[in-house]
C-alpha cells in the first residue's frame, strides 16, 4: 500500500487485492467509473477516482476528451491508467512545465534507454519499461520520449562501451565525414556532409567557427539561396 497527497490530504493505492479493506466495492473497468469510485487500473493495482471531467480540444472531429483523475495522475479514457506518480497530476501528459529541461532520467526512463540501447525497438522497449500492455500508446510515447535531449544524451552514454569496442570514436567519424567532404565535387555534398556531422556531435550552431576548427574546412562560394535550398542527402540521414 502507496499514500500520496492531494491538498494535504492522503490517498491511498493498494497494490494488491489482499490489502483491500472490506467495506471497498471495486469498478473494475475504470473508464465506466464516477467520481468517489475505486477501480482497478491497467497495472492492476487499486485506486480512487478523484475527479471526472473533460478537455476541449482546438481541432478534430472529437473536440472533448474525457478523462479520470487520482492522486497518481490525469488519465484520458482513450489512455491506459497506470498508479505510477506523475510529477503534476493536474495535466494530460504527467509533467511540469519545466521537465522538458531536466537532465536526470527517472527508473522508468532508465530501462527504456537500456533496452532501446540493447537493439530493442522504441515501442517495445517502452511497454517492456513502463507500466502499459498499449501498443498505440506506447508508440506515440516512445517517439516523444527519444525527442527529449536527456534521453539521447543517455543512450549515447549507454553506446560508448559498443562504440570503442569498434573503435568508433568522434574523430573517426569527423575523419571520414569530412573525407566525403574533400572527395566529392559538388559543394552542397559537401555542406549536406557536415549537417549531418553536426547532428551526430550535436552542433546545433551549424554556422558556428568550432565547426569549422573540427574539420578544417573552408566553405567558399555558397550563396545565401545555396544554404536556404540545401537539403540533407538520403544516404547520410540513413547511415
């Protein structure tokens, strides 16, 4: 049994059906639920419904969601509902405003990175990790998950004993990017080449000088329409 807090008061969760008192009737499927109910979530542990509402959505043919809220966290009916404490149980997606710009990577973030790293699939790897048997939702929060930059940086981390056993180290892919650069003769293979150098080392200031000091190349002759106009190369984005 879990206590958390809402307005200073406790809330109890039960993570198993022997620890239930007596005198609670349990809603097994929670979406069918009213407020004051408890119900069984899809982790299969036991919690009370706080509050059930509804969101207006600015687009779609379905402009109101409905969702269930406990003391763990806001859940839309479409969503499974798992007991595991969300940072602000007040919004949809579980987070401060700020999180997008925390760098510690919580337990559940830690086995997803280990198993993505491991040549598992994000998807897979996210219901493996996470509290959630929806492979729908777990495609949709794997993606936003790896767009987080605290999420790349650890999986980048968790590589580094594979990269050196190759002997893959950020000078040699400077060295044979910037190869392609020398070698090829037209000069947006050779800009496209290091946009993609860029995005491998995190460069995000493509135009910064410790881009150039990197890979000792002079760009002469580019126009401003030339930069504008560049897109990156199909058989470096897939390599």
């Amino acid at each position: 049994m879990r206590h958390y807090y809402v307005n200073r008061q406790p809330h109890c969760v039960y993570d198993a059906a022997d620890e239930l008192p007596s005198d609670i009737t349990i809603v097994s499927d929670w979406r069918e639920s009213e407020e004051g109910d408890w119900v069984e979530a899809d982790d299969n542990c036991y919690i009370q419904i706080l509050k059930k509402g509804s969101l207006a959505r600015r687009t779609g043919k379905n402009r109101k969601v409905a969702y269930y809220r406990t003391c763990t966290g806001t859940y839309p009916v479409k969503s499974p509902m798992d007991t595991s404490r969300r940072e602000n149980i007040y919004t949809i997606s579980g987070l401060n405003s700020k999180t997008v710009t925390r760098e510690k990577l919580n337990s559940y973030e830690m086995m997803f990175v280990e198993y993505v790293a491991a040549g598992m699939k994000p998807v897979e790897a996210y219901i493996k990790a996470f509290p959630t048997n929806d492979p729908h939702y777990a495609n949709f929060k794997s993606t936003e998950l790896i767009k987080h930059t605290r999420i790349r940086k650890a999986m980048k981390k968790e590589l580094e004993p594979v990269l050196e056993k190759l002997g893959i180290t950020q000078e040699t892919i400077l060295e044979g990017i910037k190869a392609v650069a020398d070698e090829s003769e037209k000069d947006d293979t050779k800009l496209k080449a290091l946009f993609k150098l860029s995005d491998i080392l995190d460069l995000e200031d493509k135009s910064s000088a410790r881009l150039t000091q990197l890979t000792g190349i002079q760009f002469q002759g580019f126009s401003d329409k030339q930069l504008e106009e560049v897109e990156r190369p199909k058989e470096i984005e897939n390599a």
